[in-house]
C-alpha cells in the first residue's frame, strides 16, 4: 500500500527524502511522482514552511523526477532502506513538541498507569474502580471551565484526582518536547521501545506543521511512543519515557493547507491504527479528533506566543484517545509490544504511517543532527 495516493494532485503533498551520495532533499509529490524541489531558496523544510504564499511557492517550484511513489515506498520498508532513496520524517530544523492528556478516555487510562504505579498486573482491579467513579463524566468538559473545576472536587474528595487529570481539565494542557530536531524517524523506519519497558504501546496522532509566526500550515501523521510503566512510577520520567533512539516517527508527507483542506478537516478527521505481530496477534485502534477536549487552535496558542518563540517553528503532535486493553501475553496485563510488531496509522486525508517496533537499542543510531544538515548543505552549494 502507498503512503499516500494523489492521481489528481488534489492534495498539495511535501517531504524529506534521503538520497545515497547525497543525503536529504525536498519532495513534492505530483500524482504518482516524486519531484526534488530543493534549492538555495528552499534547502530544507524549514525554510519552506517559511515562505510567504506557500502554496503557490510549492506549487510553483521547479522539480526535477527523482523517482515513483510506489518506489519511494517499497525502498522505505525494505530492509536495506539505508542504502537507497527511502522516506525521512518530514521535520528538519523544527522543534518536536507534543501536547498530553487531550482526550477523556486516555485521560483515563493515564489516571489508571498513575495508581498501578507502572504495574501491569495490577491495571485491571484499577480501572474497574476508576471507570466505576469517574465513568464517562469527563467527556464533553471544557478544559478549565466551572464544570471542569466541579469534577476535580468529585475527584479529589475520591482520592482519585492525578496530575494526568489536572493537564486534562484544568486550565493549562501540556506540551512537552518529544524528541530533538533531526531525530524522528519517517515512514518504514524502525520506531524504537526502550528496553527497560515491559508495558508499551503506539499512540496514533495527528502533528501539526507550524512556522515561526505560529501559523498553522499544514498536517501529518505520527506515532508518540508510550512506555506507560515508565511514566506510570512518575510523570517526572517523562523524558525517559518519551525521547529515545528512534521513538518518534512522523509521516509520511506534510499535507498543506489548501483548499477544502483546512484546520476544520483536522478537528473532523478520524484515524486508524493496526498492529501487527509476528507472533499473529492483532490489535485495531481508532482515534477520532472529534472527541478532543481541547482545540488544536487553542495548543498552539499555549505553545506559541509572546512567551514562547520557535525561530524554526515547530511540529505538535495533538494527543490520541487510543489507549489499548486488550491482553495479548496475559489476562488483566493488556497490550504492550512485541518485537517486530507492524504499525499502521491512517488518516483519510494524510495517508499511511507505517513502522517496525524493536528496542532503540537495536534501531539504527541517530547520527545525521542540525551540524551534519549545515555542513552537508553547505558542501551542496544550498547554503
């Protein structure tokens, strides 16, 4: 399957591809084409979402055909994918942030990692009691209104208010930094599980691709990779549960922004998630951003603003209401992966994301940061 079909060019689609000899060039794709529209005016993704009148900036762009889209996707899920043109995470210089806790229902499930303490074994007895006070009554809140402040006092007089709750109905959402620039992984790459984890799972999501003005652009799709015991014993391991070697995959392509394609298609927009094991085990999920307790709108003005500046602009991953239960190694654990699980996030507007689950010990070793762009930029004449 391509990561994305565009036969009528309706969907104005721009990437990062990696080239042997070369290294990372910008992409547009034009129908089943793959165009390099890379040049000294627009050298890397950053300096695209730059531009003034964007669309007609990439519509415009001289292209030169580097290869099929159906090539560009068999190369990418190949094994030897490092020695061939294959697919990169469409970010470059922009930062990776990612906002926490945006749906009820993985509110939840956060609420419920947080008294098991990171204990799998213990998650079932757990969510009985929790659904059993809590039960829906999160769904249709507005983040930080007098309802919202009337439900904690329920909860805190249950014992059963969490700091998850507190970023889910409160006032303030959380963003924090998923990954460095330069470190995600794109499409048919290895996403990395730290191996210290025994509870994990995908979390499917849509990323917003924002300039330094905080204007919203365009959109993708992404995996946030959850150890749910690590960051269950204590959200102050969030760093350690959410920013290892390959645990952030964005793809396959922004999408712009650009005629009936708007921001009001991402608050509509439904996602799937498959997994798939080697072991047979199958696990289907679904996200619908109708379900989100708060904006996308509303997380970038709390990201970007007068008290916070991205120079480069950034990529915002929204938060998922997926939050898997189904067991799959023993009753009452849950999901969690197994090595070489297949993950596919799709979005009818976005495309595909697909990776391959290992330990970020054994996926390949970030090497190519901000330094090796410039430097290899540079060696191009782009600079």
């Amino acid at each position: 399957m391509l990561p994305y079909s565009n036969p009528t060019q309706e969907a104005l689609l721009v990437g990062r591809v990696w080239v042997p000899s070369i290294g990372p060039i910008l992409v547009r794709v034009d129908g089943e084409d793959v165009v390099d529209i890379t040049s000294k005016t627009l050298p890397t993704m950053q300096a695209l979402l730059e531009s003034d009148d964007l669309v007609s900036v990439v519509r415009s762009a001289p292209g030169t055909l580097i290869c099929s889209l159906a090539q560009l996707t068999e190369n990418s899920v190949r094994e030897d994918r490092e020695q061939r043109i294959h697919l990169l995470a469409p970010a470059d210089l922009q930062a990776i942030k990612a906002s926490g806790v945006t749906f009820a229902e993985s509110m939840v499930e956060r609420v419920i990692e947080e008294q098991a303490a990171g204990d799998a074994d213990r998650a079932e007895a757990i969510r009985e009691r929790v659904k059993l006070v809590i039960g829906d009554s999160l769904s249709g809140i507005e983040p930080g209104s007098e309802q919202a402040m009337q439900v904690k006092a329920v909860l805190q007089q249950e014992g059963l208010w969490s700091q998850y709750l507190e970023v889910g109905i409160g006032p303030d959402a959380e963003v924090f930094t998923k990954c460095q620039p330069m470190a995600a992984v794109g499409f048919g790459a290895d996403v990395g599980i730290h191996p210290i984890s025994t509870w994990n799972n995908p979390e499917p999501e849509i990323v917003l691709a924002m300039n330094s003005r905080g204007e919203i652009v365009g959109a993708t799709l992404g995996n946030d990779v959850n150890l749910r015991d690590v960051e269950g014993r204590s959200a102050l391991l969030l760093g350690k549960a959410k920013d290892n070697n390959a645990s952030c995959a964005i793809g396959p392509f922004v999408r712009l922004f650009d005629g009936d394609f708007t921001l009001d298609s991402i608050r509509k927009a439904d996602l799937s998630m498959r997994v798939e094991g080697v072991d047979g085990f199958e696990l289907d999920g679904f996200s619908s951003m109708t379900k989100i307790s708060r904006d996308p709108a509303s997380i970038v003005k709390q990201t970007i603003g007068r008290h916070h500046q991205y120079p480069d602009g950034f990529f915002l991953f929204l938060g998922t209401m997926f939050a898997p239960v189904k067991d799959r190694d023993a009753a009452g654990q849950g999901f969690t992966h197994h090595g070489d699980d297949i993950v596919k996030i799709t979005e009818a507007n976005l495309g595909e994301l697909r990776n391959r689950v290992r330990y970020s010990t054994e996926c390949p070793e970030w090497t190519f940061g901000t330094s090796a762009l410039i430097r290899n930029l540079a060696k191009r004449d782009l600079l």
